[in-house]
C-alpha cells in the first residue's frame, strides 16, 4: 500500500486555507429537531474536527423560505436555527478545524405537512398539476426572488457566526438543480430553454451570495452529472457543454466546485481517464472537490455504495495518485466518517485496523 501523505498535506482552495486535502462530505442526519442542532450535533462535528478533517462541509441546512425543507429534523439556518449553528462553528474551531454550511431548498420533492410551514407547497420551476389540484408550485419571479435573497441572507449569516465558508446545494434533483434539467424545467421564460438559460437561477443565487459575503469568503458550488431519481442521467454530454455550464457559475462567483460522484474512479468522457473533478479543474481556472465511494484497499474498510465489489480495487492508493497527479485538489469523504470520526487519523497512522467500517444501522445515530 502506498503512502496516504498526499491527503495530509496543507492545500489551498482559492481563498481557503485547509491544513490537509480530506474534506467531510454534507450529509443529511436529521437530527436537530425543531430546525435547531443541539449537543449530539455540535458533539458530533468537533469530533471530525478533533481527528483532522481539513474542511467539514455540514449537512444540508434550509435556508429562510417556507418551501425550503423537505424533511422532518432537518436543521435551519435562520432563527434558533443559528444559535445551534453558531456553538457548532465555536466547538469545531476550538478544535482546530474549519467548517462550512451547506445552504439547501429542496423544492418540488418536498410534500405538504413538513414542518416548520406543513402548509407550504412544492416549489420548482415548472408548475405541475394532479386532478385539478397542484402538486408543484411553478415559482413565479417573485418566488424566485425571494429565494434568492433568501441564500443571500443565509451566506451572510454564515459569515457572521464565522464560518469558513458556505457550500451551495446545487446537486441531487433539488431546487438549483431542478432548474438545470430540461425534464423539470419547461420553462418559457429567461430561466428557461437551453442549459445556459437553464442556468441563470444558479447563478443568480451565486451572485447574489457573493454580493453578500464579498469578494473574498469562499463560496463552493456542490454539482453533479446525475440525480437520485436518475444516476444515469447527464446534465453535460461533451466537455465542450461542460466548459460553458461550469465558467457561468464560476463568473457569477463560485471559487470551488465540488463535483458529486458515485465513483471517483469512473472516467466522466471517453478517451481519458480524467473523473468528473478532473474535468471540471482542466475547463475551468478554480480548485476542485473530488467524492464518491472513498475507502481503503484493504480487508478492514469497504466503503462502498450498494456493496458494489469494485470499490475494494480502487481505495486510497489509487485516490493518493490522483491527488498528486494534479486531478482535483481535495478529497470529500462520506459515509466512512458517519461510521467513524477517527477516519482520518486512522488512516494518517496506518492504523487500519481499528477503522470501524460503515453499515446502515449507523444512521440511526450520531458517534
């Protein structure tokens, strides 16, 4: 097995400064009840914090809009919501870490009765209608509007409680990227048409983030080729569609794309064997996040996604060798840091092991 040095080595990403290349991937645990995190959340961050993880990305976290969330005990970053943020960001810094929120709005997946507003409907970008009744609410421009400030207020709230930086949820079939596919944006207007038109919402969001926390608090942009509902879909057929998608978002303002993943070891287009972050730091002129089914080569760790045997071939060594060759610039680990938050020293000590391999039963608590 190779070294694992690579990962532990300082990098810097654009404004941000990370002691090493391991980044906590955002993932939804849904345990802040009333939208407020409390003591086994803020426990649960300086832990990963304690145990040299460069940059925590939080779960995803609603911003101030009564559509925004789409699921019981998810926290907000509005009201009470950031004063459990703000013991967070004080304990994961004492710690010596450094963190970000991840800001969300779920849209047209979100169903009538979750809290805080069980009234609200869906809101996407195309209006949607069942027997007479609506299913979705197609926003109008105020809609959009107050959305958008609604992220802006959120990036500024960030930085005022200190975090290091904000990632914005444009991934995964929710709202930004809702916008971004043809088949849930029929829109005739300026938000829709082709992918540029497709793409203006996003980058409004991202402007309007920037205008709020200016020019130099870094803002990273989560994105990916495939949707949960659909992991074979693809937003961008050639790089050529890539370059275009990926430099409006970076002119409106994003300093770091993180670019989601299943595999970090698939090759995005034919002819290289480049990932998805590989292509996206060759387009365009900012660092990129890499993600997806990290683990070890080894017997002790399959970290992997529907048990898929192929990720015991391509582990850590494999991951070092990519880093160093200049394919992306930091690493987001998921599900192995849900099972244990001594991932990183761990692997830095060789003490493989002692890692406690992931299962789901782990979700049903925070360690």
């Amino acid at each position: 097995m190779s070294s694992s040095t690579s990962l532990f080595k300082p990098v810097q990403l654009g404004p941000l400064a990370l002691k090493n290349a391991i980044v906590m991937a955002p993932m939804t645990r849904s345990f802040s009840p009333g939208g407020v995190p409390n003591q086994l959340v803020i426990d649960y961050y300086r832990r990963r914090a304690e145990n040299e993880v460069g940059l925590i990305i939080t779960e995803g976290t609603v911003v101030n809009h009564e559509g925004a969330n789409g699921y019981p005990n998810v926290p907000h970053f509005y009201g009470q919501g950031l004063d459990g943020w703000k013991e967070v960001v004080d304990a994961v810094h004492a710690a010596g870490g450094k963190i970000a929120p991840q800001l969300w709005h779920v849209g047209n997946v979100r169903r009538k009765g979750v809290e805080p507003v069980p009234e609200a409907p869906a809101y996407g970008p195309s209006q949607v209608e069942k027997d007479g009744e609506i299913i979705i609410k197609g926003m109008s421009q105020e809609d959009i509007n107050e959305v958008v400030s609604a992220f802006a207020q959120a990036a500024a709230d960030a930085k005022s409680l200190g975090f290091d930086a904000i990632e914005l949820h444009g991934a995964h079939g929710y709202l930004i990227d809702q916008f971004f596919w043809a088949g849930s944006n029929k829109r005739t207007d300026s938000y829709g048409g082709d992918l540029e038109a497709r793409s203006k919402f996003a980058r409004e969001v991202i402007a309007a983030c920037r205008v709020a926390v200016g020019p130099e608090f870094p803002i990273i942009f989560r994105w990916s080729q495939w949707k949960q509902q659909d992991y074979t879909a693809r937003l961008c057929e050639t790089p050529e569609e890539l370059q275009a998608f990926l430099q409006g978002l970076v002119d409106a303002g994003a300093d770091i794309l993180h670019c989601s993943t299943r595999r970090f070891w698939v090759e995005e287009f034919e002819g290289s064997n480049l990932n998805l972050a590989g292509w996206a730091k060759k387009l365009v002129d900012v660092p990129v996040i890499t993600v997806g089914s990290v683990g070890l080569n080894s017997d002790f760790l399959e970290y992997m996604i529907e048990n898929d045997s192929t990720a015991e071939t391509h582990g850590v060594d494999e991951l070092c060798e990519r880093l160093d060759a200049g394919e992306f610039d930091a690493v987001a680990v998921g599900r192995a840091l849900i099972a244990d938050p001594e991932w990183a020293t761990k692997l830095r000590d060789g003490r493989f092991d002692e890692i406690v391999g992931f299962n789901r039963e782990q979700l049903k608590s925070l360690v």
